[in-house]
C-alpha cells in the first residue's frame, strides 16, 4: 500500500463528522482526536471511499461491516482508555477500531476469526506507520486468556448472552464493552465493570453488530 496523502476533500468531510460526534454528545477530547487522526477512508472499501466520512457502517470484505463513526466513538469513550493500558478488541474486521484504540492505548490486541480480514487490517497500519497492535487469527468468544488480565475488553460483534469468559479476563477494575442480544435483530450494548468479585453493568442502548460467531474461518 503507498504512503497515506492527506486529501483535502476528506478533511473538510472529516471536519463535519467531527461535529456531528459533538452535536450526538461525544465530548471525550481524546476519542475525537483519535477519530480526527486516523483516516477512516483507509479503512474502507475503495468503492465507499466518498461515504467514509459520513455517520455511517458500511460493508467491509468477508461479508462483515465497519461500524459508523458514533458507533466506534461511543464505544470507545465508554471503555475509558487510558495510555497506560492494554486492550483486548473482538472482532477486528476492517482493522479501524482497533486503530482508533492503539492512539489511546499503550497496547492493542485484536483477534478476528478471518485470516483475509486481519491481513487486510495489518496491511492498513502497517501504511499508517501504527506499531503497538498484536492481530491474531483466533476464536475471540474464548478471549486470549494467554495475554490475560486486560484492562479494558472491547468486543465488535454481538454476543448472544453476556460474556462471563470475557470478564473474567479483565483486570480488578476494568472495563469490558459488548453488544448483547439476538443475531438477527437489535442488541443492547452493554457495559461491565468488574470490581472485585462483583460485576457491576450499564446498558448504553440500542445497537446492530454483525453476530460473534463461534471458532475461526475454515476459508478466507
Ligand atoms: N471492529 C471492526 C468491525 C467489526 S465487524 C472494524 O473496526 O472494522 C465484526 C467482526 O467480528 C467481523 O470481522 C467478524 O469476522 C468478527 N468475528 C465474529 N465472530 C468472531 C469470533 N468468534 N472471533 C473473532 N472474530 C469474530
């Protein structure tokens, strides 16, 4: 992939989402600034490239989607990133949130179940000189106990039940954001803050996410 040029056009678009984010309530400065320096363009396909600053998911390869940018920044400022921290993302599709995440965070894991997926992610921030995110092929439903505890837990596909597995991987105070719910209809994204023994849980409302699937790609 050649080098990343700033395109004008894109940064008046980008301008207005930016705004948009603000005017839907997203005021979390470091979220916005992740949003306004990671070209969201790169991250979609060639023939979506006009639409990539527009409040929108859009179709990504292997039959999964990007999410829209208020999607992408809600989660994020809900998960509270910090730059100390180490996240685990679900999910890694495009490669876009985890991106956002790696400006945020010190370190980012991401696991996707399609190898064509995460090698097209890989490909993206190795253009955009991004260094600090481990891509794995893996089933995400199990987490990645071997890099476990994480400070925050992001998953990018919608869980059926709330996902015990996952919050068990978490470190004593930290932060797991999931959407729960039917894969085939609205799922309420959901927060768990693990304290102590005790989980402690906050609905963010409505969403669609693509469902988690379980075990990896056999093709692709
Ligand atoms: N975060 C992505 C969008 C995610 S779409 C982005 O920024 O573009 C949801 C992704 O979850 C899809 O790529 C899908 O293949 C992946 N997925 C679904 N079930 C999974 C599982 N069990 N393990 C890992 N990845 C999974």
């Amino acid at each position: 992939m050649p080098p990343v040029e700033p395109d004008p056009d894109a940064r008046i678009r980008l301008a207005s989402l930016i705004l948009r984010l603000r005017e839907l309530g997203i005021s979390n400065r470091r979220v916005l600034a992740a949003i306004e320096t990671v070209p969201r363009e790169v991250f979609v396909p060639e023939e979506y490239r006009d639409e990539a600053y527009l409040d929108r998911a859009l179709p990504i390869a292997c039959g999964q989607t990007i999410s829209a940018p208020s999607v992408v920044a809600m989660m994020t400022a809900a998960l509270e990133p910090e730059e100390r921290h180490h996240a685990l993302e679900i999910g890694t599709g495009s490669g876009y949130q985890a991106a956002i995440l790696a400006k945020l965070c010190r370190r980012v894991t991401t696991l996707e179940r399609y190898r064509t997926l995460l090698e097209g992610a890989e490909t993206r921030w190795a253009a955009l000189g991004i260094t600090n995110i481990a891509g794995i092929v893996a089933d995400g439903s199990k987490g990645w106990p071997a890099g476990a505890p994480f400070d925050r837990i992001l998953v990018t596909a919608a869980a059926a039940v709330a996902p015990a597995k996952l919050v068990a991987q978490l470190v004593d105070g930290g932060i797991l954001v999931a959407p729960v719910g039917p894969a085939d209809g609205v799922q309420r994204l959901t927060l768990f803050r693990k304290e102590g023994t005790k989980v402690e849980t906050r609905d963010l409302g409505a969403v669609r996410f693509v469902p988690l699937l379980e075990g990896v790609a056999r093709n692709l």
